[in-house]
C-alpha cells in the first residue's frame, strides 16, 4: 500500500492540522516508509490465528456503579483557555 | 404514483445509573455547569477510562427484552470527530463487534402487526451540551453530560409509515421503562430519536435516496416531521427533482424540516478498538442471570391481562401503559376481585383525577387498598353507584379510607326494606291523585314516585329496592 499526498492531505484535514507544500512530501515520505516497515507483518501466515483488538488478555476490568465526588467546577475549569462563569468558552458552533 | 415509505429509526436512551459509564461522577441531571467532570470526563491525558458495570447489564436487559442475541465478546471503539461539547476527540462508542444484534418488536398500527427489525444494541457515551450565546460569537461548554451512559438502539429499515414509526417507538419506550433502566424523559434528553427515512415506487426493489431527521422530540413530532418528509420527498419526485442526502432538523413552530446548515464534509471517524478498554465478555451465565431478573414486559402483561382478568384489549392497553398503573390495578384487583368494576374505576375516576392534576400514579392519594374497599361497599349494597363517586373524589382530596368518610357524611344507603316500606306507604298515601292516575295508565308518573322517595330519604335509599318496592306497593 501507497500513500499519495492526497491521502496526507485528507489525514491531515481530519486532524485539523495545517501542513505546507514541503512537509506534505516529508510526511509521504516518512508515512510509506513507516507503512512499507509494518508490511513486513505480512510476511507472516496468520490464516488459524483470530484478529486481536487488545495488546493483553485481560477481560471485563468494571467498577461498581459508586458516585465519588468529581472536582468541582473551579478545578474542572482551572485549565481551560477560555472560560466564563461556570463554563468553558469556545468560538461559537451553531448548525 | 404509488409510493412506499420506508424508515429506520435510531434510538439513543440514558440509562438510569448513578455513575456516568467510565468513571464515577454523578449522572444527575440539573446540577450546576461542570460540577459533575472530572479528569477522565474532561478528557485530560493520562487517565483511564473503567466500564461501570451496571451499564452493561442495562443494556443486557435491554437486548433480552427486544429479542436481541448477546454476543459473547464486545470491544469498545473510539469515533473520532471534533466538536467542542466532545473534549476527547472521540467518542467511545462500540463498532465492529456491538453487545448484541438480530432482535426485534413486534408493533401494531393501522391495524396491522408488523414485526420490526433490531439491527444492534451498543454501548456509548454522551457528549456535553453546548448554549449558544445570541449576542456574542460565543458558545459555552457543559460537561456534566460528558460519560452519561446511552445505548443506542439501531432499527432496521422495516417501517412503512410514520403511524408505525411513532408506534415503535412507544413500545421501545414502554420497554425501558419498565425495566427501569431508562427514564424515559424526551423532554430532557433521555430518550432521543433520529430517523431515516426514504420513498420508492411501489415494486420497486432499490431504496430511495434517504434523508436524516433530527431534533424531534415527541412522539407525536416523529410522527408529523415523517408526515411532513414523505409529502415532501414525494412532491420532489413527481416533479423530477432530486432528492438529495442530507441531515435535515424538524422545526416545531413552522411544521416543517430544514436542511441543516453544516459545512459539506464527508465524515469519517476512523472507528478503532479503544485500548483503554479491554474486551467485554458475556457467558451464558451471566445472560440467563439478566434474563432470570427480567420483569413481566408490557406486551406480555397486556396479553396476561385480557385472559386473567377478562377484561377489553383496549382496557388492558390503558392499565398497562406505565408499570406502576399496572400494580396499582392488579393489588386492587387482588384485593376486591372485581377486575372489570376495578377496571373502570382506576380508568375512570382515578386517572382522570390524576390528569387534572399533572400527577403519576405514584402520587395517587388514594391507597389501592381504599379502593378495593369501596368497590365492596357498592358490591355489597352499603352505598350506591352515585354515592361511590362522591366518595372516590373525597378519598382523592383527603386520602381518607371510603369508610371513614361514609360514616363522617352519613352516606349509608337504606337498604331496610321495612323502613323503606314504610316511607313509601306514607308517599303513596300523600299523593292520592297521583296515585290514580298512575294506576289509571300514565305510567310515566313511577319516575314522581321515585323521585319522591329519593327525596325523602335523601338519595340514601338503594335505587333498586326503591324500584321493586314501589313496584310491588303501587299495583297493590
């Protein structure tokens, strides 16, 4: 598998990050080779194994349905970039 | 041309646990902005998402009762997409291996029982909310919602109009409540409904071109924004125009829905398998102990109650629209047997009490207990019909017991006959004239002859004696 700069162009535009013309070659670059490094997988017979989605066998880690108290708006709000009162304030979304 | 309608609703419903579904803040609706977050809602780096298991065996009740398959593992998924009310960046959500499939309802409308499809039941979590400001280019950003646990029921496109649609979604709705896994408050956001909707001419085998409606937030709503969308869909088609793919919002006031102003971009939300959250598995064990706690369900109880109590399908349909309706009936039946008086009464005075006054079967001052009594009382002759309505309104405004407020009215019905003979002898002999001509032909002067009666005895005397006695002393 290929990438062309469209596909960078597209990731990028999904993580709404702004790249320019010479690191949009860069990043094909850099991007096939990682890929072409994980192709080496393919090499491998994995016709009896069953697809994984976790890295470790462990199953069913729950919690009991027990409130504990949360921060508080002030902590909650201590970090952000903008707020207001007992909000966060963004740029406005409307649809 | 002859159209078919074809849509697929898409359930999303809170569920009722105190703790949002990866961490332990509380899921209480109305508290402050921000009150209810902490790191893992605020989606700082670092922390650690953990399932709260009481959301999985939720939705597994959720699954049994519409005759869905559990499958066995389940992995969490994040959706990817930016929007401020998300602070992640993704939405956990479940994806390519969902907690259960293949269920279905049965649901009846214009006369008609349809079976309709289940595609999935999974596991998600609410976003927050977000309030426009209108005179700022601000927005403001409540996370208490952030982790609410949801499921979100996907419908298969088995519907075909929007009667049936809203139908659907009253059985659903009946459904979680029952199991009191859900609210079930639309107003507040507990239960919300999306819709996809298309037309095809009839016989033909390809689906339509489909639009998605959204924000409505009744029944009824659903019912009219389909209404509105298939007039529509079908008017672009008779006149050649395009139906295009779109998100499109109801709007209440106009009647109407609108295509909704977004920018025109494909999602893609790159679904892959949280590793924050290990895989959910569910053995058969696990299933048949979900299944052994399920409730009696409304349908089943509907059914039940037709054959048990032999009363009319519609009455059963009334009685067994809310859990608590239901018991409150069955404990008064339980304790009068009299189903079907029960019946009237509880359908009657009892509910139209509580509608006048906004309040749920639950808040019902009268206990099913009183009830029960008073329907013995007029079984048994001590007080009329007539005087069991005042009663009941008394019962409804005191909570008195039927008893206490018979005695404090001195409501009890004559049911002496001899006292009663002899009040009738002294009417019969006050009214010579009457009586003559009553005996002359004019048959209608027996109703004077009652009335006198009730009079004189203050509406106590049990109307049927009346009628025999007066009968019986009049043709003497």
């Amino acid at each position: 598998m290929k990438l062309s700069t469209s596909d960078v162009e597209y990731v990028a535009r999904l993580a709404r990050l702004e790249i320019s013309e010479a690191e949009k070659d860069k990043f094909t670059a850099q991007l096939n080779d990682i890929l072409r490094y994980i192709d080496q997988l393919n090499e491998l017979d994995t016709a009896g194994v069953a697809p994984m989605s976790h890295a470790i066998a462990v199953t069913n880690a729950f919690r009991e349905d027990k409130v504990v108290e949360s921060l508080g708006t002030q902590k909650a709000l201590a970090n952000a970039p903008d707020a207001r009162g007992e909000f966060f304030r963004v740029p406005k979304v409307i649809e | 041309m002859d159209f078919e309608t074809i849509i697929g609703l898409e359930v999303h419903a809170q569920l009722l646990t105190d703790t949002k579904i990866f961490c332990n803040c509380s899921t209480k609706f109305g508290a402050s902005p921000n009150s209810h977050a902490c790191p893992v809602c605020l989606g700082m780096p670092g922390v650690l998402p953990v399932l709260n298991k009481k959301v999985v065996e939720y939705a597994m009740k959720m699954a049994l009762a519409t005759n869905c398959t559990i499958n066995p593992r389940n992995v969490f998924a994040r959706k990817n997409y930016f929007y401020p009310d998300l602070p992640k960046g993704y939405q956990i959500s479940q994806y390519a291996y969902p907690l259960a499939e293949h269920g279905y309802l049965m649901v009846e409308a214009n006369g008609e029982q349809r079976k309709i499809g289940i595609t999935r039941i999974h596991m998600e979590e609410d976003a927050g909310k977000l309030i426009h400001d209108d005179n700022n280019p601000a927005s403001y950003v409540d996370l208490n919602r952030t982790g609410v646990p949801l499921i979100e029921i996907v419908g298969e496109p088995d519907i075909r109009s929007p009667e049936e649609a809203a139908e659907y979604l009253r059985r659903l709705h009946e459904i979680l409540v029952y199991l009191e896994i859900c609210d079930g408050n639309m107003e507040e956001g507990s239960f919300r409904c999306d819709a996809n909707v298309s037309i095809r001419p009839k016989g033909q085998k390809e689906f339509g071109t489909r639009t998605e409606l959204k924000n409505m937030n009744s029944f009824r709503n659903v019912q009219r924004a389909l209404e509105y969308e298939v007039k529509r869909q079908q008017y672009l088609v008779e006149n050649g125009e395009k139906i295009i793919q779109e998100t499109r919002l109801w709007d209440d006031a106009q009647g109407a829905t609108n295509p909704m102003r977004s920018k025109e971009e494909a999602h893609d939300y790159r679904y892959f398998p949280d590793p924050d959250l290990v895989p959910v598995v569910v053995d058969e064990a696990w299933v048949a102990e979900i299944r052994a706690g399920l409730p009696e369900l409304p349908q089943a109880r509907r059914e039940r109650f037709v054959n048990e109590y032999q009363i009319p399908a519609y009455d059963a349909g009334v009685l067994t629209s809310e859990k608590a309706l239901a018991e409150y009936y069955e404990e008064v039946v339980k304790l009068c047997g009299r189903p079907k008086i029960a019946a009237n009464w509880v359908m009657g005075d009892v509910l139209k009490f509580l509608n006048e006054d906004k309040r749920s079967i639950r808040e019902c001052p009268i206990a099913a207990r009183s009830l029960a009594d008073m329907i013995g009382l007029i079984e048994e002759g001590t007080i009329s019909g007539k005087m069991a309505k005042e009663v009941i309104a008394d019962m409804y405004a005191t909570g008195k017991t039927p008893r206490g407020i018979i005695e404090e009215k001195g409501l009890v019905q004559i049911t002496d006959e001899g006292e009663l003979a002899k009040t009738i002898a002294a009417i019969i002999e006050a009214n010579p004239g009457q009586l003559a001509d009553y005996r002359g032909g004019k048959e209608k002067l027996f109703g004077f002859f009652v009335g006198q009666v009730m009079k004189a005895t203050q509406g106590k005397a049990n109307p049927k004696l009346v009628n025999d006695l007066l009968r019986k002393m009049l043709a003497e």
